[in-house]
C-alpha cells in the first residue's frame, strides 16, 4: 500500500516529547583515548513515565510463524511495503510480536533524528520510545492482542492530572509475554480514545487518534514497549519488537571503545550499496533505558531495505567500515571496539560479513 511521498522533513524534525526532568546517571569514566564524535544537535524533547503494574505469571510467548520473506523491490521516495504479519521470527532470536500502531497509508515509522535512547546529547531526558509523526486524527490501533489497563491523562504518575507529559495515552496489558515476562504497550499524546479501561482489544483494533496533547511540539504518536513491568525504566526499543516492512530488515549493533565501555549517542552511519541512500543514527545513553537481553545492543534502526550495506564508524582520528547484507524479516547484528574495528559474534548465526563489499 503505498504512503504519502512528500513527507515534510520539518515535521519529523519538530514533533518531538517533551518530559519532566529526570535525573541523569552517574557518567562512566571518559575512554582513555581521543574520540571523534561529529555529532550535531537536534532541538527534540523527551517524555516521562507510569507507575507499576505487577506482571501476571506463567505469561507465554505466542507461537511465531516462520515465513521466509520474499524479495521486495527498494522502494521510492517514503513509500514502504506493508508490514509483515505478526508474529514473526525467523531467527529464534527474534520477537516482532507487535504491529504497527498506526496502520499503512500514513507515517507509521520512527522519527529518524529522535529515536529510542536520545537525550538530546544531554539536554533533556532520555525518550524510552520511538515518535510516529502522523497527521492530526489519523487513526491508532492497538499493536497487539490484550487488556486496556489504563485510558486518559496521568499515565506518568498513575493519577488522573490534565498536566500529565504523556496527555491523553491508552496502555495495553497484552494476552502474550516474552520469556515469562508480560509486556505492556504505550500510546500517547492522544486527540482522541474510543476504548475503555478493562475493555479487551485485539491487535488492528482502533483505540483512538493521533494528537499532540501533553508535552508535545506537533501531533504525533508516542509508542513504547515494556517489559515485566508497566513502567518508565522496563521499557525496551521498539524497532526490536514492532515488525518490519516485507522485504525489509533490522540494524542492531553494539558500540563500544577499545576497552568494552559503550559509547554514548555517538554516530554511526550506514550506506545502501545499491541506492547510495545514507542513514544516520545514534546510540543509546546510559542508566533509564534498557537493551535486550540477547543483543544487548546500544543502537536499532529499522526498516532497511534488503541488500549490501556499508556501515561506518569514526573513533580516534580514524574512520572503521564493514560491510554486510542486509537480510529481510530479521535482525542483522554489528559490533564495533574502538580500536579493534569491527567484529562479529559467532553466535550471531544470520550475519555475513566481509572485509570487502559482497557487491562490485
């Protein structure tokens, strides 16, 4: 189905959450070695959180169908194929349990300068979620099967408040856990609901509109994921856990300096081969975010198109590069060490890597 193509940059760049303050983490000690970071700033804002919610026990994961994706031409302008059907997971390793909270046929892909785990480099607090910068009243559907446990205002401290940052939201409890864990989904900065607190819905089923209430700069939808708890500090990057586009992939990676300490919102740019488009993108901060438990990653970018990549790093005065294709339906995985350059996890059985492109 295909999207809106002329996406105005400056919407993407000014819909951004706005939060209470929180307090920062204690800083890791600095690496011992010079780091280039050419970093520029964004004007983007950050969002706070919701009390806890006991996880119900025994919760299942749900059976995962394993489809191996078809090719699916790199597309045009901001037209994208349609997602996949969920579940999916062709690795076992892989838990895109959740759909797209905003159906095709309008933007329902993160902002590229405000993804999960920015602060703004350091000036506001950290997003524990990923912003769908859609048009005013478009409709949003629940990601998943479950329960509605909390519709309104006041999601971040529990209690009805007008002035909470997160505005008029919607929560799922859902009916499927990931390794014994419940996991809950978010939905903020509202227009509109149309669900009920207890009120069961199943994934696809509209919960209200797009909106730009609370700490919000423009309308658009604040999505999150969180696991074990329905909480601030359980939530978990989105774009490991929402279904890619068919044909389409996930870049996770870990980025660390030579001595295994993770580098902070520090610039990693990858490269189509084939098209020549660049993407850039950030990693994580330390302290309120939490990576997943088998990547252990510190940056995500989905919605690749399947393919050869350059992916490039600079640290230290010097510019490191791999190269990889891209596989769809899945998530590719890097990992770079400073000084060492890039390696590869042998337990990370799906990545091909070269010291040369796959492609002339």
């Amino acid at each position: 189905m295909s999207l809106k193509s002329n996406l105005p940059l400056l919407a993407l760049l000014l819909a951004a959450c706005s939060s209470r303050s929180i307090e920062k983490p204690a800083q890791i000690p600095p690496p011992e070695e010079p780091v280039q970071q050419a970093i520029p700033k964004q004007e983007v804002l950050g969002i706070a959180a919701s009390e806890p919610v006991q996880p119900e026990p025994d919760i299942e994961s749900p059976k995962v169908e394993v489809v191996l994706p078809e090719n699916v031409l790199n597309p045009v302008s901001a037209w994208r194929p349609p997602p996949y059907q969920i579940p999916l997971a062709i690795r076992p390793t892989d838990h895109f349990y959740f759909t797209r909270p905003i159906p095709s046929g309008d933007v329902n892909w993160p902002n590229p300068r405000y993804r999960y785990g920015s602060t703004a480099f350091g000036e506001e607090s950290t997003h524990t979620g990923v912003d769908l910068v859609a048009d005013r009243n478009t409709m949003v559907v629940a990601a998943g099967d479950g329960e509605v446990i909390w519709v309104g205002y006041g999601l971040y401290a529990g209690v009805q408040d007008l002035a909470d940052p997160y505005g008029l939201a919607v929560a799922i409890r859902h009916d499927f856990g990931h390794e014994g864990q419940s996991l809950y989904s978010v939905y903020a900065h509202m227009e509109s609901t149309n669900v009920w607190l207890g009120q069961r819905v199943s994934a696809g089923d509209q919960l209200g509109t797009v909106g730009d209430t609370g700490h919000a700069s423009a309308p658009h939808l604040h999505f999150e994921v969180r696991t074990g708890e329905n909480r601030y500090f359980a939530s978990r990057n989105p774009e490991l856990w929402t279904v890619p586009a068919e044909g389409w992939g996930v870049l996770a990676g870990r980025v660390q300096d030579t001595w295994g300490r993770h580098l902070t919102e520090y610039l990693v740019q990858i490269k189509s081969l084939e098209s020549e488009q660049i993407w850039d993108v950030w990693t994580y901060v330390l302290g309120t975010i939490q990576p997943d438990d088998y990547y252990q990653e510190n940056f995500v970018i989905g919605d690749l198109p399947q393919g050869p990549y350059q992916v490039q790093i600079n640290f230290a005065g010097r510019s490191y590069t791999m190269f990889l294709y891209m596989k769809p339906g899945q998530t590719n995985f890097v990992e770079f060490n400073g000084r060492r350059g890039f390696t590869n996890e042998e337990d990370v059985a799906s990545l091909t890597i070269s010291d040369t492109p796959p492609y002339p």
